[in-house]
C-alpha cells in the first residue's frame, strides 16, 4: 500500500521556466556546460556547479554548502518560487517520438525499507552516504526517483481531467523536447490519487536506486525532526509508457586468447554467424551482437547448454556475464573492473565499431533491451540486476520541480 503525499514544491517562476531548468549534470559536454554558465545566468546549473562563480572546482562540504546558497540566492531573485500549499503535479515530456506523463509526488521512506517501493539494482553504501550528506546539507532534492506502477484508468481519467486545464509550463527546449506541467490543488483529485496508490500492492523503482537508498539514510538519521524527511520526490508513471532501452559492452582485450580460440570458445554456447559488415542488432532476447576484428556476428543462444531457474537467469546482461564476460574473458567485478566499459545510444553499434576499430577495445556485445515485465520479476524475487543493465526514458530535468525539506 504505497503513500503518496501532496508537496509544496519549489520550481521556476513560470516565465523563466525554460531558462532555469536543466538536464542531468553529467549529460553535458565540458564545452556544452562552459557555454550554458557562461550565457545563461538563470540556469538551474549554476546552483549544481557553484564553483564555477568562482572559478573553482570544489568537493565535498565546501561544494555542499555553496550549493545551498546559491539556491537560496535563487529563492531572493525570485528565479524559484514557492507553492502555497501542498499539491501533486503532472509533468508531461514530449518529443517527435514519444510522450510521457506522469505525476510528481512525495513517496514514502518507510514504503522504500519495507519494500513497498521495490527495487531491482544494488547500490553503493559510499555514494548512499555521500547523496545522504548533500541533501542534508543543501536542504532540498531537485532531481526525482523515477518509479512506474500498473496502468490505472481511474488514474488516468484523473490525469486526463487535470490536463484540460491550462498548464503553469508550456515550452520547448533546445533538443525540441516539449515541456507542460500542471499543478493538482483539487482535494477531490488529490484524494482519489491517494487512494489509488494505496490500494497497489507496491509500485517499482525505474531509475535513481541510490537516491531513494540516501533519502532512506536521511529519514533514519534525522529521525522525527520533521516529517518531510520521511518523504522523497518521485515521478510516477504507469509502465506502458516506460522505454527501456539497452546497455552494450565493450572489453579491452580478450584475456590471452587468440581470435579464433575466443570464437571456439563461444561456439560452445552459441550458434554463430559471421555478417561481415552488416551491421546486426539483436532482434529478440538470448540473441546478442557481437564486433570482432572489423566484423559483425550474430550470436543465438544454444538453449540446450544454459538452465534458465530464475528471472535473472533469463536477462541478457546476466546471461552475457555467465557464459561469456565471466568464463572466458575473465571479468569478475563488473562495476569496478577497467576492461569493461559501457555504452548506449541510437548509433551505438556504430560506435562500438569505431572504438574496436581504433583499438581502444578488442570486442563489442551489442545486446536486445530488457522489458519492463522482466525488470518487475526481479524485483518481485528480491534479485539484482548487473550493472548497467538497463538504460530508461524518461530522464527527468533538474530544477523542473524541488522537494524541500523544512527545518
């Protein structure tokens, strides 16, 4: 019976929205996040970078404590401001592809513990304390968890209701991504959503493993201060509108072996092609891409050779570490091992081909993406997907709505 609770959230004055609001930090370029601080004064990145006001790259406490006040220097400005009272919000993406909609709410830290909001990756105890330590110190948390629940269509009408209205946001972004949210002050509406969630058994985290795990830290350490620390923001969206896409590999070398002692190897558990140059994605799961010395091979799992028990067992990124990664290359430590690397995206074949051909990495797996059904089945058998299992739309922007924590 998961709890979601109305927020009075932070966010841009409605017309500096499209200024202030920002994708995740780490999706920049140096040069793309040189140019936006420079040029952009608004943008929601100077308070994630406060160092650069100075001309400084800071770490730690200090980084911390200049990120609270330069939101409270936007909070002055009026750059951010307040809602009134507690509300839910529907925040809709669009782009010429796809549309998501969903609901920002705060969720509770108790129904992430007792497993209510369940979970299918493993996190980092040093980075759980690091976030922990941030938001404690900044005070706020500007970038959502996302989780996704079974399509509801009393939900649905809700949000369908909401959405008549005009929205406080309506803009467009300079990757043509098209931004409209709406805020939710109807009690009857609040109620109904409430009610809704409560009545679900449990709902699942899609991405931001390690800041519900630092918001669970926080809510432990800060005890009962105040109830907001028991609460952290989430985008919920019903999983039909989820996009998982997939996470290839490319590893360095192929641990002492010849070329064609690593492809007797891999005969062993699958029936291989050679497609030359034909670029091949897997079509279907238990298929897998592979580039090799300037060519392309399609391989199809010889069922007979691997025992399928659990769900895990049944993921391709689990089934490539077990019969490959593992066995023949010699990779045990999947997140820390510097052979292995990962890599997605649209062109992603093209550009595994490009680092194999510069020799930076002597082969590339290209995989076919997890579903959302199996990501829910792990999660529902308390099992842990590898690393980098699975790449999820969609991201949310910072700054777009703030959950803060009252003193």
């Amino acid at each position: 019976m998961p709890i979601i609770k109305p927020f009075k959230g932070v966010r841009a004055a409605p017309h500096m929205a499209s200024h202030v609001i920002s994708r995740t930090y780490q999706d920049y370029s140096d040069t793309e996040l040189e140019a936006i601080l420079k040029y952009n004064p608004f943008s929601f990145l100077h308070i994630l970078n406060p160092g650069y006001k100075f001309s400084n790259s800071l770490k730690g406490e200090e980084r911390f404590n200049l990120v609270r006040n330069r939101y409270l220097e936007f909070k002055e400005e009026q750059y951010l401001v307040q809602d009134e009272s507690p509300v839910f919000y529907i925040y809709e993406r669009s782009d010429a592809v796809h549309s998501y909609t969903g609901i920002i709410a705060g969720t509770s830290t108790v129904d992430y513990d007792s497993g209510k909001i369940k979970k299918h990756e493993d996190t980092l105890e040093q980075r759980e304390k690091l976030f922990k330590d941030y938001l404690k110190t900044v005070g706020f948390n500007a970038e959502p968890v996302l989780l996704t629940y079974p399509d509801d269509q009393i939900i649905d009408e809700v949000i369908d209701q909401e959405k008549k209205h005009r929205p406080v946001y309506d803009f467009v972004t300079t990757d043509r991504s098209c931004h409209k949210l709406w805020v939710i002050k109807d009690i009857h509406h609040i109620e109904v959503l409430q009610q809704q969630f409560k009545a679900m058994p449990h709902v699942y985290i899609a991405d931001g493993h390690h800041r519900s795990a630092s918001s669970s830290l926080l809510a432990s350490e800060m005890g009962e201060k105040h109830d907001s620390y028991n609460h952290f923001m989430s985008y919920l969206i019903a999983q039909s509108q989820l996009r998982i896409y997939e996470f290839n590999r490319l590893v360095k070398d192929l641990n002492g072996l010849s070329k064609e002692a690593f492809l007797m190897q891999l005969d062993m558990k699958f029936r291989i092609q050679n497609r030359g140059l034909e670029m091949y994605k897997p079509s279907k799961k238990h298929h897998f891409s592979m580039y090799l010395d300037g060519e392309f091979y399609s391989l199809y799992l010889r069922k007979d050779t691997y025992n399928i028990e659990t769900p895990l067992d049944d993921l391709d990124t689990q089934m490539l570490f077990d019969l490959v990664l593992n066995p023949i290359l010699g990779i045990e430590d999947l997140r820390n091992d510097s052979r292995i690397a990962y890599s997605y995206g649209q062109t992603d074949l093209l550009r595994i081909k490009d680092r194999v051909d510069k020799n930076e990495f002597a082969v590339g797996f290209g995989l076919f993406p997890a579903t959302v059904e199996q990501m829910k089945s792990i999660a529902d058998e308390s099992l842990i997907m590898p690393p980098k299992s699975t790449y999820i739309r969609p991201k949310l922007p910072s700054g777009l709505t703030i959950y803060e924590f009252e003193s």
